[in-house]
C-alpha cells in the first residue's frame, strides 16, 4: 500500500485493474486505491507478471502493506491461482493482452475471452472490443424493441432499463455519490457511462465561463445542524484534514508575507492571446500565475522541498501541488510534475485535465507523492487574500486571492488596475521571512512580463 499524502495512514484496496498472470510493465495501472479523500490508480513499480494477489478488494490495509507479488518478465503466475472465468488460457493470444485493453473492455462490459481478435496472431484489438460493444449494445436495443411491440399497454409497464454499459468503479462511485445512473448519458466508447459522467452529474450546473480561473479549494459552508454520529465518508475526510490540519498548526511555526501585484500587463497579454485561441484553448490568469510559481521556486529552491528528520529536503524539481475541492467538501493538492518546463498551453491543459479527474476519483498515485509547493486558489469563490496552512512535509504554500480592480498609482498617476493579493505562507524552520519576501519579489516581476513565461 503506497504512501499517497503525509495525512495517509491507511487505504482500502477498490479494484484491481489486472489479473493474475497478466503482465505489466512500469507504469501501468494495476489497482484502484480509496484513500480517506479520494480514489487513486496505483501504477506497477516495476516490469513483470502478477504472480499472486495478497489483499481483496475492499480491504482496508496499513500504508507498507505488499498488496501482490509480481514475478520476472517471462514467468508464469501459478496455475492454481488463475481464476479460470477471468484469465484465458496462457497459449492463447488474449492472454497478452495489455492491461489498458482489458480494462477498456471491462468498462464496455465485454468479456475479451470472447472477442474474435483480427490482430497479429489472433490478437484482440481496441476495434475488436468496441465492435463487441456495439454488437451487444445493438441486440440489446433489438430485445427491447421486440418487448415493447408485444406490449398492448406500455404505459402500464416500468421503463426498461438503460442498455448503457457502467464501469465497475462508475457504478460504485454513483451509488457513493447518490447519483441516478438512469439519466446519466455516457461519454464512453459507444456511450458507456465513466466515472468522469457520474462527478459530472453530481456536480451543480456550472456558471462560470472561459475566462474563469479553474483551480478550486475548500467551499465555505453555511453553518449546519450538528451531524450524525454514523460515520461517513464525507465525515471521516473532514476528520483526516482536520487532523493533518492541527499537526501542521502545531509543528510547523508559520509565518506570512504578502503583497498586491498589478495584473495589467498579465491581463493585457492574456486578452489580445486569447483572441486567436479557440474558446477551449484560451488561458486563464491562474495558469500564469502557476507558471510563473514554477520558475520563482526555481529560483528560490530553499522554498521547494521538504523538512523531513529535522532538515530541509530540496525537491527534485518543482511539482507544483493544486488545490482541488472534492468529494464531501475534502480537499486533494495533487501536483503538476516538472512544472517549470510546461509552456502555458501544455500547463492549462494539464491542469484542466487535473482538475477534472480529482473530481471524478481518478487520480494517480505518482500526483498525490510528491507535490514540492503548493497553491491554493480562492478567487472563483470571490476571496480576496488567502492566508493558507502549509501541507507537511511541504516547507511553503502560496495563497492566491480574486482579481480586483483598484485605484493603482504609476509614475505618478493614478488610475484603476487589475490586482491580485498573494500571500506566502512560510515554515521558519527552513527559511526566514526576507527569504519570502524575495520570492514574491520574484513572482512579481515574472508576472510583469508574461510574454516571456
């Protein structure tokens, strides 16, 4: 069971994503992992062949915990172990089969040990798969159609049931989630619903438009009746931060500094940018700003690492966490790798993608490692100064308010500006107060020339 946050003590084994005798290779998915706050693919470590499964799905395990053996590459799982309706026999070609075709054919709710395969050898392929799915997609609209015309009363009898196909962790997570799957239109290959559909059906209608900044944090909460005392999801999430909330309130001696930097030139240059984008393509001041985070703790690299036994641990790049909102209000930073060497398309799509798959419970497990700095976005939600608590064993975390127009004097004159207010939050074990005050100095005069980020 891999470490996936310095809050995680525990995980519960979801899904495995491979069977024993597949062969993976190094970074392929192998199993779904549901942490106290989200659900994370665990990719293999290593090359080789699953040899034996040591822990069931829905088993909650210490982190450390060997959840499988794999053997070298060319080895063979023990026979004994192979469970005959799941895995093909070792001399037919299927049982080669990638891991990511198999999982594809799960979500289509095709069994691969009955598709024809046209590839090389008999190979199945992906069109194999989704020619399966649309055979069984088509004889299932075929039996429904012959029910209804030997129906007098159709308006008597309950609807039939949607012919659409649910991957297994869709279908736990819109029971998790409340979510009627009835209704749910699925973006999948030929129509299957996806966990990404169901998030997305449990989300409110959003309001906000292209120029909206995407990275979200905690929603702030009316107050509420005091909740039961049957735990929750929802509940024991709120209990994980809170406790890794007081541990880092308690060890880690913070201290602030802030400034108000004018976003003009930022805006300015995003305007005339964003006229020759498409609307999906357009940027956002929060890739800038994250951008330019990137290259100031690259500069400042005493403020991107960790305090880990009493020293300070450079990162070994900057991997840039975001904080995201998730399910029942917990809170994920997972990190953008290598965030520095991103042009801002690449950035803005990469955190689109991020934003969305934390959303959904699709996270990796490498994003949620090792996040070297963290940022956390308040300004979709209209606040204007973010003064955060860092996440251990981070050393500094970033706060980033709304823009807001203000009265702004330059070379004597004064006018309105677009301003943002970005406040660092510091452990002074590590570093010291000038120490922050020259990264926002940096951060600031990177922010004044955004053609050059």
């Amino acid at each position: 069971m891999p470490s996936l946050g310095a809050d995680m003590d525990f995980g519960t084994l979801s899904e495995w994503l491979v069977h024993e005798g597949d062969t993976v290779h190094r970074g392929d998915p192998m199993a779904v992992i549901d942490t106290e706050k989200s659900a994370i693919e665990v990719e293999s470590f290593d090359d080789g062949v699953v040899e034996t499964f040591l822990v069931e799905p829905g088993t909650r395990v210490p982190v450390g915990t060997p959840l499988a053996t794999l053997a070298p590459l060319g080895a063979t799982a023990p026979a004994q172990r192979v469970p005959a309706p799941r895995v093909p026999e070792p001399a037919s070609p299927k049982a080669g089969a990638a891991p990511p075709l198999r999982h594809h054919a799960a979500e289509l709710g095709v069994d691969i040990t009955e598709v024809t395969g046209t590839g090389p050898h008999g190979g199945v392929t992906r069109a194999d798969v989704d020619r399966a799915a649309a055979a069984m997609r088509e004889e299932a609209t075929r039996a429904s159609a012959a029910v209804a015309l030997e129906t007098p009363t159709p308006e008597a009898v309950p609807a039939a049931p949607s012919t659409a196909r649910v991957s297994p962790y869709a279908r736990r997570l819109a029971k998790e989630l409340g979510v009627d799957l009835a209704v749910i239109t699925g973006t999948g290959p030929g129509g299957s619903v996806r966990a990404d559909d169901v998030a997305a059906a449990s989300q409110p209608p959003a309001t906000e438009t292209a120029e909206t900044p995407v990275l979200e944090a905690e929603q702030a909460a009316a107050p509420a009746a005091a909740p039961p005392a049957t735990a929750t999801p929802e509940r024991t999430a709120r209990a994980t931060i809170a406790a890794l909330m007081s541990r880092a309130k308690r060890e880690i001696p913070h201290y602030y500094v802030a400034t108000t930097v004018d976003l003009a030139a930022t805006t300015e240059w995003l305007r005339r940018t964003n006229k020759e984008r498409p609307v999906s393509e357009r940027l956002v001041p929060a890739a800038v700003i994250l951008k330019a985070t990137a290259l100031t703790a690259r500069e400042h690299p005493e403020l991107n690492g960790f305090w880990v036994d009493d020293r300070f641990v450079p990162g070994d790049d900057v991997h840039l966490g975001v904080a995201v909102s998730v399910r029942g209000g917990a809170l994920v930073a997972p990190a953008i790798h290598h965030t520095a060497d991103l042009d801002l398309t690449e950035l803005m799509a990469t955190l689109r993608d991020l934003v969305k798959r934390a959303r959904a419970g699709r996270l990796r497990r490498a994003e949620m490692a090792d996040p070297t700095l963290t940022v956390t976005d308040l300004g979709d939600q209209g606040v204007e100064e973010v003064i955060g608590v860092i996440y251990p064993p981070q050393v500094a975390l970033l706060g980033v308010g709304r823009v807001v127009e203000r009265p702004w004097a330059v070379e004597r004159m004064v006018g309105v500006r677009p301003t943002v207010r970005l406040t660092l939050s510091g452990d002074h074990r590590a570093t010291d107060g000038a120490t922050g005050a020259r990264f926002l100095n940096t951060l600031e005069r990177l922010l004044q020339h955004p053609e050059e980020l």
